[in-house]
C-alpha cells in the first residue's frame, strides 16, 4: 500500500480540506471534463451554463467553511495549490456580478452563483457524507452532463465511480515500492527485518515515484510552507471572518511567551505553551481562508506545524534533515490511519482530524528523537488512543471553535505521548492497529449530528454572539 507524503500534507488555503479544497478540486475536475472528450457529448454541442448543489455535511456547514466559495473559485479554473487567498474576494465579486465564469482554456459559461449553486440540506447523496454534483448544459438550457464527485478527507476527492471501485476492491497489491505495509504490524515487521528506520522506510517507497533531490525539496517545501503559516499567523490580529466574533490570540500570548523568555521568567508549563501559540497561530491563518498545510487535514493543520515547531525551538541536535525525517514518518502513520478508518471529520469525527494529526505527529517528534520503529508505534497509538470518540461540533459551521484550541491541546498531547513512549522500550497493551480499528468502529457508530454537520455538540450549546 503506497500513499505518498505528498497526499497526506498538501499546500493549499483554508479553512477546510474537505470542505473548501475538495470541493474547489472537484470543480476543477468537473472543468477539465467538460473540456475533454471522455463523456457522450452530442455532435455539436456546445455547453452554455454550469451549476453545482452541494449535499450533507456540505450542505450544513457550506458557507461557514467556505465551501460555496470554493465551488465558485474551482469552476473559474483555480486550485488549491496555486489560489491566491488575497485576490479571492475580489475574484468571486467579479463573477457574482458576470454571472459568468470563463476559466482558462474554456469558452466561457454562464454560471450565477445564487441561482446556480445550491445547498441542499434534504437529498443527501449515498456515497459519502461530503458529496457535490455538478451539471453542465447546452445553449438551449438541457442537461448534457452529470458528475457526482466526494470529498473524503484532507483534500482527497473521488468521483462516484472512483468510489464504487474502492469499496469492490481488495488490497492494492505492493509491488511497487520495496516496503508496502498498510498496518502498523506489517510496518514495525518490515522494519525489524530491513533494520531501517520508518523514516527510511517511508523514503525507499517514495523514491520509487521521485528523484531524491525531488522528494528533499518537496518535504523542505512543506515544511516552508508550515512554517510561513505559523509566522503569519503569529503577525497577525482582529477578528476572524464569519460571524462569531472570535479574535485572533496567538500574536498576543506570543508576544507575553516571547517577554518571558527574554527575561528568564521560570514557566513549568514553557513548552505547552509555546506549542499551543504555535498550533492556534495556524489554526487562526485558516479559519481566515489563509495558506495552510493539510497534516492530514485543514481543521487540524496546527498539530504537526507546532510539534515541528517544538521540536526546533526547544532540542538543540534538531536540524533539517531531521525535519524530512519528522515528516516521512508522521505521513507513513498518517496513511495507515486513512488506509484502514478516515482522516475525516464528516466521517469519524474530530479523533480522525485532530486524533490523526496528534499520532502522526507523535510518531514523527518520537522518531528524531531517537525512538525505535516500537517507540514511534507506541507514540502513535497513545496520542490516538486519548482522542478516541471526540466528535467534530464546530459552532456556526466555522473551522475557529472548538477547532482551533483542539489543535493547541491535539500538540500537547503529542509531545506527551512521544516523551512516555522513548522512555519505555515500545512494548505496550494496546496496538496502533487496535486504535485504529476502535476509530473506524466508533465513527460508524456516532450520530450524525455529531459529524461535521454543526447540529449537535457545542453547535446547539453555544449561544452564538
């Protein structure tokens, strides 16, 4: 099973992979459709208007994570990866006033987004809770095309078809790269046997896609990116958009973190408190639509910043190429999780948002500081095991409360697991497999309400002001 680190951290814009960049995504998918050949098109004809409506936990929280925005942006050609998040304001008003979209390489297409995009909270679509369906149609206003794309988590999106084959499909055989381990168990087996690290693991598979010198750049790349968001977000001020009324507090508790550490102030709880700054200056950049790094996810995009963030800040032997390790490790965890439960809130909860972030980071902050292959199985599966159940509520649909305190303690809780996992010797009770499995199992069973949807949780028990 190969799932690259380049699908776990993607760079793109906030505040939701699944609900901003996945749909912006599949309506890039949907336009380079339209613009082939691979669908029955009729001689001749021409495709006048485009429209999308936008199901389940989409749906319901749309607007407050952006997702109409993204919908409106992916249907004028951009991507996540290259959006700029300082012109989309100015780029959606253009369009609403067009009623027009004439994305590169395309003829133009009549497209209002308040007659033409909607949000249908009653007709859920069966595949996935994050579904979307997009139409095109002909200068005489007939429906010619029809394509139902799902958003599945941290930016992944799958068409309906691509779906169907996962769900009918066995195992992807591993043949093609040297290490393919799809659980925890086959991973600590294949490092007992190689004598590599998980690091070094996760590296010889991801040099079977890529040059050495192409994965390096691309892990400094992401770490670049990581790191801009945090300084950003550690710059910045006021209220965040949306409604709630929330302001930003990491430029402020980072200034008073910064004056104590200046003046040698003693702080037992030093290192807790910079990486709670550190994860919730990121977590503020997204709830504000800024550039952000999925790790696995936007809504979790603190955890791993902050650790790697810690980690250089407070251990002296840090450097970069054990960031490119910290990295490799946290992905090759991250893919066991997306592999055998979900990354995604609107499918487990926040424990496969936060949860997943807070084991891959466990693994990787354990990983360089010298833990074995049994160490980092270990950190993982404790810093999953205490995030088991926790449900994703965020109030008003917006990705700021509980979300972005979540990332803080998410941090913490990784630091911690790594700390009691390298001081053991990575024996332990319970599997990470077992975790893993128990969050599959726990999200099949939790309510909808409490998924993604804002219609349980704090949602209904905050009086928004």
């Amino acid at each position: 099973m190969f799932l690259s680190v380049f699908d776990l951290f993607k760079i793109g814009i906030g505040p939701s992979s699944s609900h901003t960049m996945g749909p912006m995504t599949a309506a890039r998918r949907f336009l380079d459709e339209l613009a082939g050949n691979d669908w029955p098109r009729p001689a001749g004809t021409k495709v006048g208007r485009v429209g999308a409506s936008l199901h389940g936990s989409l749906a319901y929280t749309g607007i407050g994570h952006g997702s109409d925005r993204a919908v409106i942006l992916g249907l004028a050609g951009e991507i996540p990866t290259t959006v700029d998040p300082d012109k989309a304001d100015a780029q959606i008003e253009a369009i609403r006033a067009a009623k027009r979209v004439t994305p590169p390489g395309h003829p133009g297409y009549l497209f209002d987004p308040d007659k033409n995009l909607v949000l249908d909270r009653k007709t859920p679509l069966p595949g996935h809770a994050n579904g979307m369906t997009f139409y095109a149609y002909d200068v005489d206003d007939h429906l010619i095309l029809r394509r139902v794309y799902y958003s599945v988590g941290g930016g992944f999106v799958v068409s309906e078809e691509e779906l169907q084959r996962s769900k009918g499909a066995a195992r992807k055989p591993g043949a093609t790269v040297p290490f393919p381990f799809a659980k925890a168990e086959e991973m600590l087996a294949m490092a007992a046997k190689s004598g590599l690290s998980i690091a070094e693991m996760k590296r010889a598979n991801e040099e079977t896609q890529m040059s050495r010198a192409e994965l390096d750049a691309g892990l400094d790349a992401i770490w670049a990116a990581m790191r801009g968001c945090i300084e950003r977000g550690l710059s910045q001020e006021g209220i965040m958009p949306g409604g709630l009324k929330v302001r930003r507090r990491a430029k402020m508790l980072h200034q008073k973190l910064d004056e104590e550490w200046r003046q040698n102030r003693p702080n037992p709880l030093l290192a807790n408190d910079w990486l709670s700054v550190y994860a919730m200056a990121v977590n503020e950049e997204n709830a504000a639509g800024g550039r952000v790094v999925t790790a696995p996810t936007n809504g979790a995009a603190g955890v791993v910043p902050a650790v790697m963030r810690y980690w250089l800040h407070f251990h002296p032997e840090a450097d970069q190429p054990s960031i490119r390790d910290f990295l490799l490790t946290a992905a090759a965890v991250g893919g066991i999780i997306k592999t055998n439960a979900s990354i995604s809130g609107a499918e487990v909860g926040c424990q496969g948002e936060v949860g997943s972030a807070s084991a891959m980071a466990a693994a990787g902050l354990a990983a360089v500081m010298g833990g074995t292959p049994a160490q980092v199985e270990n950190a993982a599966e404790i810093a999953l095991e205490h995030h088991l159940g926790m449900t994703c509520d965020p109030v008003g649909g917006l990705v700021q409360v509980p979300c972005i305190e979540r990332n803080a303690l998410g941090a913490v809780k990784a630091v911690t697991a790594a700390s009691l996992a390298v001081k053991g010797d990575g024996t332990h009770f319970v599997p990470l497999d077992a975790a893993i499995e128990t969050m599959r199992q726990t999200g099949l069973d939790m309510n909808e309400r409490y998924k993604e949807t804002s219609l349980g949780g704090l949602a209904v028990n905050v009086v928004e002001c």
